[in-house]
C-alpha cells in the first residue's frame, strides 16, 4: 500500500528520490548540491563514489553585507563556488537543485557558476 503525501516537503523529498536515481556524482565530474533554506544557502561538491563531499559553500560565510537568503547571495555564492572549484581542477558538475524547482535562488545559483566558467 503506497504512503500518502500530505506535505509540500512530502512531495519535494519524492521528486529529490527520483532525480537521484540519474543525477550521479564522481571524482571527475562531481555533483553540485543546492540546499535552500529559510536562512542560509549551502553548495556542496560531492564524489558519490566515495561518499565524500570534496567542497561546501554556505551564504552564511559570504562578506559584503550579502549573507543570508538573498538572490544576491546566491549568486555571489555561486560565482565563489566556480571560481575555487576551478582553482582546484574541477571544470565540470553534475547539477542537482535538490527537489527544487529550477528558479529563483537555485537559477541564481546555477547561471552564476555558468557565467564564472564551471561547465553545468
């Protein structure tokens, strides 16, 4: 007998199973996790075959009076992102917006790291 989904939260941890049933991560091409919460942004680089997540970002470190939830934040957060993941040999990632739909802040995210030359 299948569950019933009463919650909004239901229905995105649903549809986050079945992207990552496609979106895989490996060292070469890792794959780059958005969290959008009430406060903070997150992005992680993550290696899913080693279960390790080789680099994180949080809006929460970002100076400038940007910090927070803002689109501002998120894109300066995804222009850092790129830039030390270039730094570190990575050009290529796997995007996954977490059950998220793809606008506002994890758009944001997104078409900043594309602008900053990481290959989504």
């Amino acid at each position: 007998m299948a569950s019933k989904l009463n919650s909004r939260k239901d229905f995105r941890k649903r549809r986050h199973r079945r992207l990552r049933r496609k979106v895989i991560g490996d060292a070469s091409r890792p794959r780059m996790c958005v969290t959008v919460s009430n406060r903070w942004i997150r992005l992680q680089l993550i290696d899913d075959e080693t279960a390790m997540t080789m680099m994180a970002w949080c809006s929460r470190s970002l100076d400038g009076g940007e910090a927070g939830k803002t689109l501002a934040a998120a894109k300066r957060l995804g222009q850092n992102a790129a830039r030390e993941a270039i730094e570190k040999g990575i050009q290529t990632v796997v995007f996954d917006r977490g059950g998220r739909m793809y606008h506002g802040r994890v758009k944001a995210v997104a078409e900043a790291a594309r602008e900053a030359g990481l290959r989504l």
